[in-house]
C-alpha cells in the first residue's frame, strides 16, 4: 500500500479525482494521514457512483491546507456545490497549476495503489469501469489520418514555435525527432506531460485537438 510518510506540520497531499461517469468533474481534496488509495475507494463505494473515482494528480506539498484552498480560491466559480468539494473544470487546467507548487509529484504511485484498492474492495465496479474505457477508447493521434500531411508545419499557439510532422507521429523540434507529447514537454519546460493538442495549431487555423475531434468523433450512439 502506498503510504504517506510521517509529515512535518503542514505537509501533505493535495490530490485530484476524475471519473469517467462525471466527464467534466473533478474532486480537489488533501489528506495528511490517511492515504488516496483509501479516499478513493471510500468515495467509489458511494450510492449512485456507477463507476470508480481515479486519481489524476497526487502531489506532497509543504503546506496542504493552503494549496487546497489556493485551487479553491481560484476556481471557486466552478466549484459545483459550495459544500462539496467538486468542480466543473477540464482535469488538465488544476493538474498543471498543481504541479507548479514545489513538492513532490507523487501520481503514479497514487494511481496505481487507488486501482488495486478499489479492485479488491469493489471488483465489480473495477470491471464495470475496463468495459466502459474499452467501449470509448479513441485511436492515438495520426497526422496522417487527420489530413495533415507530412512536412506541414504546426505552430504553438502561445510561444510561436514551429514544428514539422516527419511521420504519421512524429514531428521535428530543434533537429529532434519527438512525438507531440514530448515536444509541448520541452517547449514549455514542464516535467510533466499533458494533453498537447490545444497548443498546436495547424495551417488552416484549426489547433490539433480540433482536427483530432473532427476525425475521431465519439460514436455515442455505437451500443444503441
């Protein structure tokens, strides 16, 4: 089980919880005690929750109270019932203002603990969450699909960096070959990937999420 050391005053984690049964909600929460693993689980065994909650980013911090509050606080507009602690916000905006506070990023541990929890305390609801991501999984980016043909060049929306796609996959960014991920990575400095779509804007004004959209559309009606 993945646990949290014994902390100095005030230190702790700050994490937040997606769920695929609430697209577009996220839970901010801390804990300076007990684990994630264990508040996960507890809060996928609630009536109602069709599906398990999972961890998008889990980070150690020195003062968790305040950078608990410091995302209340700014995005207190979205926060969906002022005595609960969900929010209408896309996952990535609270991961990256998140990961900006010093500490440690403890995620991967996080995930992995709250997924074997959950799997041994509602096996059910770990089956009933594999079918629905199989039933919804999307084709990874390909440029080539998307009508992007290769030796186009794609332009970052805030710095103004150029990169050429090379392959299907890949582009070129300062002689190196990388894929999309990697290279929104080493524009923007960040140790941590996200989704780099909305960054990257191809010549007919469209961003790369956009044209990813428009070539992979959610079949909502597939199982009807």
């Amino acid at each position: 089980m993945f646990e949290l050391a014994s902390s100095p005053m005030g230190e702790g984690i700050v994490y937040v919880l997606t769920n695929e049964a609430m697209p577009g909600i996220v839970k901010i929460g801390r804990t300076s005690g007990d684990t994630v693993e264990r508040r996960v689980a507890e809060l996928s065994r609630a009536t109602g929750v069709p599906l398990p909650f999972r961890v998008a980013v889990a980070r150690r911090v020195h003062d968790a109270v305040k950078v608990e509050k410091a995302l209340h606080v700014a995005f207190g507009r979205e926060r969906v019932n002022p005595a609960r602690e969900f929010f209408s916000i896309e996952p990535f905006r609270l991961i990256e203002l998140l990961n900006a506070f010093p500490g440690d990023d403890l995620t991967p541990e996080a995930e992995a603990a709250a997924e074997r929890e959950v799997k041994k305390d509602e096996p059910r609801a770990y089956e009933a969450e594999r079918s629905f991501e199989q039933k919804k999984r999307r084709p990874p980016l390909n440029f080539e699909e998307m009508g992007l043909s290769i030796g186009s060049e794609l332009v970052h929306v805030e710095t103004g960096d150029v990169i050429e796609i090379v392959e299907a996959k890949k582009v070129r960014l300062r002689d190196e070959v990388v894929s999309l991920t990697r290279a929104q990575m080493i524009i923007s400095g960040a140790p941590y990937a996200v989704q780099p779509g909305r960054y990257w804007r191809a010549a007919d004004g469209r961003t790369v999420s956009e044209h990813y959209e428009a070539t992979y559309p959610h079949d909502d009606e597939a199982d009807v």
